[in-house]
C-alpha cells in the first residue's frame, strides 16, 4: 500500500490546524518575527556534522550509514530567518528525528572565504559555492541525493508542516518522479478548505490581467503576488509587512496584480501566453503561498520571493529590482556582497 497521500495528508491537516490558531500569542506563531538582524549569533543544534567540508566524502558516508543523503544549509550568523530554523523547526522532536534518520546536515556560511569541496568535486570559498547554488535568502537548504545529484532547493524560512513535507519529499524519492509543487499539490487537495476572499491591496490592478510585455514593454516592473484563501502566511503579509508605509512606497513603482493560484481566473501572461492563474502558477513551480515574483519591463523573471518575508529582506528585495541591481548582480546574493562592501 502507497501511504505518501495519507503522509502528505497528515502534514496539510497540521497545517489547517495551525492556521486556526489566530488567536494564539505572537510567540507562539512562527510566522511572526523581527526580521532586524540579530545581535546575538546563531548557534546550530549539536546534532549537525562536524564537518571538514569535503561534501563528497560526507555523502559516502551518509550513504554508508544508510541515509538518503545530505542537506547542506546555507546560513548567515546574524539571520533572523535561520533563527527561526533553529529554534522552531528543529526544537520540534519529530522533525528532529526524521532529519536524523534520513540525512547529515552541514553548516555553510555564506560570507565565509573558507574553503568547501562539493558533491562533484569542485573546491572553492563557501561565499562561492553559496552564489553557485543560487542561495539568495537565508536559510537556504539544498538536498542532496544518495548520487550527488540535486533533488531540492529551499530558499528561505518555511513553517513546521511545510519544511516536513520538504524531508518527505527528497527521503521518500518524490523528487525522482514529480515537482516539489505537485507533491504538495496533491496532499493539498486531500482536505477541504472553504473559499474565502484574499486580503486586496490599494495598489493591485484590477482585472482583467493583460500582463503580456512580450511586444510591448510596461512601463514600470511587475509585482505578482500568488495567493489563496485561508491562508495565515497572506493575512501576516497584508497585515503587518504591506501596512509598513515604506513597503506601501515602493509598491508605488510597480504594476502590481493578485492572483488566486487555485483559480481558473484567465491571465495573458508577461510571455504572452493565454492560461488561467492555476496553469500559470503549475508552470512556474509556486508551491507557497504568498509567492511573490517580480518581472522586469520586458516580461523575464527578476528574482522571487517564496517563503516567509518581512519588512527587511521584502524592502531589499523591492529596491533590487527598482535600482535594477540585476543588471550588474545577477544574483541577489551578489548585490548585497556589494552593498555590505560599500
């Protein structure tokens, strides 16, 4: 018998329960934080590998030790978001264990000029072995397989019941025949939720959604926010991050829409393609929600931001794309190296 539904089931019923907690203390809920960077260093659990950064020979003997792999986390020593990691994800002892039993865990700092081997052999400073792996927000954690091979990214903070789906995905191979975005997909539509309306914002563009600047280009750069209902993480966006009046500012410059990504709402999208937002959102892989991601004036994709994101990083991100740091930095990451150097 497959019990993957019914594993994929039990974490979207946590999830359900988790959202119903609305009235639980801030303390209490993971998604609420201070993204201001953190006086005190982070300190990672004990349970992580010590280390001598050769990935190759950590694999082999994950591998020998029966484990699907490794994970190798990318952090900084001051992030608010690999706090969180830490202190919510893998305080809980379920969570800890499935780690455990199924993979290695090795630290990398992405600043640090320190050498790192890979899983194909490549030496190189971990700053640019994080610009390598495209790691522009920490946490960012990257699944290795028994073979080497990459079978998930995560870029950035997820929740409990998000992050123990991730472990399932990669240790019960799912990675080998379906997206991650599928995967959850499909424990998604094993429960019911009730349609409820999405929090609007002044500066969304009402429909219909003629995004298309595959002829012509728009005027100012895109904002897509993909959103559904019953959503704690879109109510937290909407009600702490967008009512900040310096985030409401930069906003300003863009052409900004919201998209139900469980809806069959028709888009023309910035390729020129004609979908409705359920296609458009499979096409482009969203798996969270709110997924925000920014397209310049010609339609190609800037950077996105799916994972939890709060006023620090979210006003970065904005001034990234408005400055059109892309153009000199392609990675994100990169730009802000710069801007720390400056």
């Amino acid at each position: 018998m497959n019990l993957r539904p019914a594993l994929l089931a039990v974490f979207f019923l946590q999830f359900a329960c988790f959202c119903g907690q609305v009235g639980a203390e801030d303390s209490e809920d993971p998604l609420v934080f201070d993204d201001v960077p953190l006086k005190e260093m982070i300190e990672h659990p004990d349970w992580f590998k010590e280390s001598f950064l050769d990935l190759q020979d950590d694999l082999q003997e994950a591998v020998e030790n029966g484990k699907k792999g490794i994970i190798v986390y990318f952090g900084q020593k001051r992030c608010p978001y690999c706090r969180q990691l830490m202190e919510i994800n893998f305080k809980q002892p379920d969570i800890v264990k499935y780690t455990r039993d199924n993979f290695d865990v090795i630290a990398i700092d992405i600043w640090s000029p320190e050498e790192v081997t890979d899983p194909q052999g490549n030496t190189m400073t971990q700053r640019d072995y994080a610009l390598r792996m495209r790691t522009n927000f920490t946490p960012s954690l990257v699944f290795y397989d028994a073979d080497g091979d990459v079978a998930l990214r995560l870029r950035g903070y997820y929740p409990p019941y998000q992050f123990r789906a991730a472990l399932e995905y990669v240790a019960g191979e799912h990675y080998k025949r379906e997206r991650f975005n599928v995967y959850l997909a499909r424990g998604d539509s094993t429960l019911r939720f009730e349609a409820e309306d999405m929090v609007e914002e002044d500066f969304f563009l009402p429909p219909p959604y003629n995004l298309d600047r595959s002829r012509f280009p728009g005027e100012r750069p895109l904002a897509v926010f993909f959103e559904q209902g019953n959503c704690h993480a879109c109510d937290i966006l909407h009600t702490q991050v967008l009512r900040q009046p310096a985030i409401q500012e930069l906003f300003g410059a863009f052409e900004s829409v919201q998209l139900n990504r469980r809806s069959n709402d028709p888009v023309i999208t910035p390729d020129g393609r004609r979908l409705n937002a359920r296609q458009w959102a499979h096409r482009l892989g969203v798996f969270y929600a709110p997924t925000l991601i920014f397209f310049d004036e010609n339609g190609r994709e800037i950077i996105r931001v799916d994972s939890v994101v709060h006023f620090f990083r979210l006003r970065n991100v904005l001034n990234y794309v408005l400055t059109k740091g892309y153009l000199s930095y392609p990675s994100f990451q990169m730009w802000r190296s710069a801007d720390r150097n400056r």
